[in-house]
C-alpha cells in the first residue's frame, strides 16, 4: 500500500481554529475500522461503475400483493439479493475474489451476499449465506435478524465474513445513482436508489409510466470488463421482471 502512495504530497495540515470557531469531535470505533478498509480499497482496487435501470413495475405490483397475503413482509432487497444469486451463477466471474500478488483468482461454489446495513455507529455489512437455496422470505428474516442485530449488539466478524458480492441500498432514502466501494476481497458491489417513475412509449402512441430502478455496479477492472458489467445489470434486470423471485 505504501507504494501505492508512493510520491503523493502530504495530507494538509491546517489549524482550522484559525478561520472561526470549531469542534473536535473523534470518529468512533466502527468508523475508524470503515474507514481504514473502504479507504485501502479505493486506493487499491481500480474501480468502474457502470449504471443502468431496471424496470420494476411488475415487480412493485408482485411485492405489494405479496406482502397483502399475510405472508413474510417483502421489501425490495430480499428480491434484489435473489436475482444477485442467479447473477452470480451465470457470471462466474463475479462470484471471485483475486489475488494481486500471485495473480491468482479464486472462483468460489458458494453463494454468500453482504447487505449493507446503516447502523448509529456506522455502515455494518451482514452476510446472507447460500442465498442460491433460499426464498425470498427466508432471505427477507434473516437480514431483518441480522439487521436489527447490527443496529444493537452489534455483528461478529464471522457474520461480516465470506461475502462474494454485496448490496448496497440507498432506496429508502433517495438518490438517482452513486459510487460504492467495492468491498474487497469481492470484485464486485451494487448499488440501488429509489425506484421512480419514467415514461416510456406506449403500444397505442402515447406515453406509458413505469417504475424504473437505478442500479450502479461497481467493479474491479482487474477482473471484470465492461461488456460483461453491463450484461450482468441487463440479467438482474430480466430477473427482477421474473415472477419466479418470489419463490
């Protein structure tokens, strides 16, 4: 990592008393260790993100009458952690992790997805075991178990270890796209804002509304090219339009 470094200018020292009156404030124990890795992995890792919308609107209207059915409650991440799954299965170069200095890359059999999860102390990422064998509604407990977990006792490193992609959410709070970090040894990360509504031409000439969710995926370019990110978002796009998620 030094190396890495090598030949930068110096971090700015300033006294910023000197231009008004101010307050120090320390970072707390999960940011400091937030910090350090998505601060290594930004430096280190050669990242794309690559953007795309994925139409929801059947999706919303599965969900919605799922969740009417007294059923486990759905919200959008469950299913987005489902068509991951699939995704990772198809593009098997996603589901590796690489190693700079012997040049290897591992390919991993199993199916384990973080999920961001925005705690008081900080951003935590749980991970969802062979999600390729589960349902929705088993996905969908578990990150609320281990959601809730994160946001008062807190998570082992076991339960934050082992991911081969994570999912970042910023949909309930709004946004058209961002950068995630990829979260190293992953190669890959993707991000979703809100879903909002497009027009797109209808059969008849006018205008039809549909609900379109922006996806951005990150990517270490080491291992992935840009022809197969975009097919990656095309496929979890088709997946979302899939009634089969919800089984």
């Amino acid at each position: 990592m030094s190396d890495l470094l090598a030949g930068l200018a110096p971090w700015p020292a300033v006294d910023f008393s000197a231009f008004g009156e101010v307050e120090q404030k320390p970072l707390n124990k999960i940011q400091k260790f937030v910090a350090a890795f998505l601060g290594r992995n930004w430096v280190a890792i050669p990242h794309v993100t690559h953007n795309d919308d994925a139409d929801v609107t059947d999706l919303e209207a599965r969900r919605q009458a799922h969740n009417m059915q007294g059923s486990t409650k759905l919200t959008a991440v469950p299913l987005l952690v489902k068509a991951l799954a699939e995704a990772l299965a198809a593009f098997p170069q996603f589901n590796a992790s690489l190693d700079p200095a012997s040049g290897t890359l591992t390919l991993k059999k199993y199916v384990h997805v973080g999920v961001a999860v925005d705690t008081p102390g900080g951003l935590l990422v749980p991970v969802i075991r062979d999600c390729d064998k589960k349902s929705a509604s088993q996905i969908a407990t578990e990150i609320a178990a281990l959601s809730e977990k994160a946001r008062t006792k807190g998570l082992s490193m076991t339960e934050m270890s082992g991911g081969c992609i994570t999912l970042t959410s910023l949909g309930h709070i709004g946004g058209n796209s961002f950068t995630p970090i990829v979260n190293a040894p992953e190669v890959a990360i993707l991000g979703v804002t809100r879903a909002r509504p497009w027009p797109v031409p209808a059969r008849d000439g006018g205008i039809a509304w549909r609900q379109m969710l922006p996806l951005s995926l990150s990517y270490d370019h080491r291992v992935i090219n840009g022809a197969d990110a975009a097919r990656f978002c095309r496929f979890i796009a088709q997946r979302l339009a899939s009634a089969e998620l919800f089984d």
